[in-house]
C-alpha cells in the first residue's frame, strides 16, 4: 500500500507530528509513506524512518501553485498512489484538483483530516470531500455535523491525536541536573507548589484568566507559585508586558513567572502541581492536556472544545465553566489541600492514532 499525504510544510506543530508519526508507522508495517510539503525541520525525521520526502510548496497562496496540480497528478500515476491524505486547505485543493484529472478508474482513493473548526466557507468545504473524513476529537466531529450535514455519517470517524507514551508516562521524572539548573535560573520558586499554564501567547490562551486565579489562590495560600510558559506571538511581542502589568496591579508580581518558549515543557509539567487549560476560544484537541495527564499531573481546565473532551474522559475533577475563575481558583485550592490522583491508563497515544488510521487506510484500501 502506497499513502501520500500532503500538507503546506514539515516545521514543527500538531499537523506535522502527525503526519511524520503516521509515515512512520506505514514504514514500520512494510507500507510505502509519501510526504508532499514544503522543506522544514522534520524532513530528517520523516526520511530517518523509511518515508520519502518530495518537495512541494503546496502550500504557497499564489497562482503559481495550480502548475503543481499537473505535477501533483504525474505523482499519483507515477507512484501507484493508493490512498491521499490532504491535511490542510489549499493543499487539499491542489490535490483534489489533480486526482480529478485522473481517469475515475485510476483515482487513489481520497482522506481528509479537519484538525480544527475552519471558517464556515466553500473554500473550507474542500476538508469534508474525502471518501473518509477523520475529525481529531468529537468537539470537531459535532462542528462537521453542524457546518456540514451533507457529510453522510459512514464518512466521518474521530481519531483523536495522542502522545508518545515512552516519553509521556506517569513514572517520567526530570533528571537531577534538571532540578540543579532550575534551581539555579529560578531561585523563586524553591519550597514552591508549581501553577503551570502552557499556552504561547495571545489572547486568546487564557493568560489573564490564569493570572485572575493566581491572585485568588495566592490570597489563601502563600506556598504557590505561577509559571506562564509559552513564547509570544512574532507580530505581538508586547502582549508579555500587558500580562507583567497585570501582575503588578493583581499584587502577584512576586509570585508569577514568565518562562517564555521552553524546550523542556514535558520536565515542567512532570515537576507542576496542577497545569491549566483556560483558553477563552474551545481548542480543537488540546495537546498540552494531554501531555500534563499522561505525565500523572492534574489538569484544571474550562469544559468546553477538545480540552473538556478529554478531561470528562481522563480527569473529570479538573473541569471548570468556561471562563468562571472563582471556579478555576477553589477546585485549585482543592486539589492542592485533597489531591486526585490522575489514572495511569491514558487513551490518548500515539500509538492508538497510529493503529486506528492503519486501520481506515486497510479498509480503503481493500476496497474498490
């Protein structure tokens, strides 16, 4: 079985994980894995695993990209390509438009992946076309229900993402050179129970919110501390002030942390006390949930998109309303005072990703 999947470029993120982890469990069963994007920092990951890299820029909103729907149709014919798998707008246009030049009978059969609630609109339309179509998580299966009820149930099934569960497990712990570098960059928060929110950011990820309950608990409790760890937005450096600012009128400057982008974010979530979810917009999946829970943390996090998905499935004591920061601050207090273990069974893995889309890849493939 030949799969070729299409996305705009391999540089880190959600999309692109995704796709380097199914090429590589294709490579592992003795399938063929093709990947059309742009070049980017995971192309050495992705061909280190038996997968091949052709370079497209599929992804480049430019009238120049419809000459590569010809080349995009050679590729089909050329590699005997049994299945594609668009997973992002316009190179799902591109590839949509090459496998119509194809004679029917010499069509691969076509798959779509919606990983986020798109703009309701014709060009959007173009994620729901595949014979199957996988949503990341139910909240995005009930938007394609409501945004797009031509799209026959047989059609639609959830894959939700996951993690890897050799790196993500409740037995990981941060080495002790870890814990002698934190000490030493971050003397504040030694004796200190961690509020952990991961979110880069803007606006919408919930930093005033998180910071709103950080003065609430921190009225109660002085044995906290706050960490904000995420990088802001290249076009809105000055949002990280605006948040500083706010510490400072909430009399929490002492008690909060800016962290910025870390690369160690799995060390901190294993060594917080509770990591936070409270974006004001519901997220399609909530990736950094998922991490915390498998890490054995506790998660508060608002009920609603992915995040409240998962948290009535894995943590249902982590569940607030969306944006009640009197709720966020007392279940914090809580769980602080009367802890509730995390189950060490976590259903969000990668390797359950990897095994349900094997399994719709067989099943088109099989047939006709």
């Amino acid at each position: 079985m030949t799969v070729l999947q299409l996305l705009p470029e391999l540089e880190v993120g959600g999309v692109e994980r995704g796709t380097v982890e199914i090429a590589r469990a294709l490579s592992a069963a003795g399938h063929r894995a093709l990947v059309v994007s742009a070049p980017g920092r995971l192309v050495g990951e992705l061909t280190a695993c038996g997968a091949e890299h052709i370079a497209l820029d599929v992804g480049a909103k430019r009238l120049a990209g419809l000459a590569h729907v010809a080349r995009l149709a050679r590729l089909y014919r050329e590699h005997a390509v049994d299945i594609v798998h668009a997973r992002s707008r316009l190179p799902a246009w591109l590839g949509r438009l090459a496998w119509r030049r194809l004679p029917a009978a010499a069509r691969p059969h076509w798959v779509t992946t919606v990983h986020g609630p798109y703009t309701v609109n014709a060009y959007s339309a173009v994620m729901v076309s595949g014979e199957r179509v996988i949503a990341i998580s139910e909240f995005i299966r009930d938007y394609i229900r409501a945004n797009y009820p031509r799209v026959e149930p047989g059609r639609l099934t959830v894959i939700p993402r996951g993690v890897d569960a050799t790196r993500y497990h409740a037995g990981f712990s941060p080495t002790a050179a870890w814990h002698e570098r934190v000490a030493a960059e971050c003397p504040q928060l030694a004796g200190k129970r961690l509020l952990v929110l991961p979110a880069r950011l803007t606006r919408w990820k919930g930093q005033e919110d998180f910071l709103a309950m950080v003065a609430r608990v921190r009225a109660v409790r002085d044995d906290v501390h706050a960490l904000v760890i995420g990088g802001a937005h290249a076009k809105k450096p000055g949002y990280r002030a605006e948040l500083e600012t706010l510490t400072a009128r909430l009399g929490i400057a002492g008690a909060v942390s800016f962290l910025g982008h870390r690369d160690d974010l799995r060390e901190w979530l294993a060594h917080a006390a509770i990591a936070y979810s409270l974006t004001d917009a519901p997220e399609a999946f909530g990736r950094t949930t998922v991490e915390a829970l498998a890490l054995g943390t506790p998660v508060i996090g608002y009920d609603h998109g992915g995040t409240g998905e998962i948290l009535a499935r894995v943590y249902p004591a982590g569940r607030v309303r969306h944006r009640d920061v009197e709720a966020a601050a007392a279940r914090t207090l809580d769980l602080l005072a009367h802890p509730v273990a995390v189950p060490r069974d976590q259903p969000y893995t990668v390797a359950a990703l990897q095994q349900a889309t094997l399994a719709l890849y067989a099943e088109l493939a099989s047939s006709p």
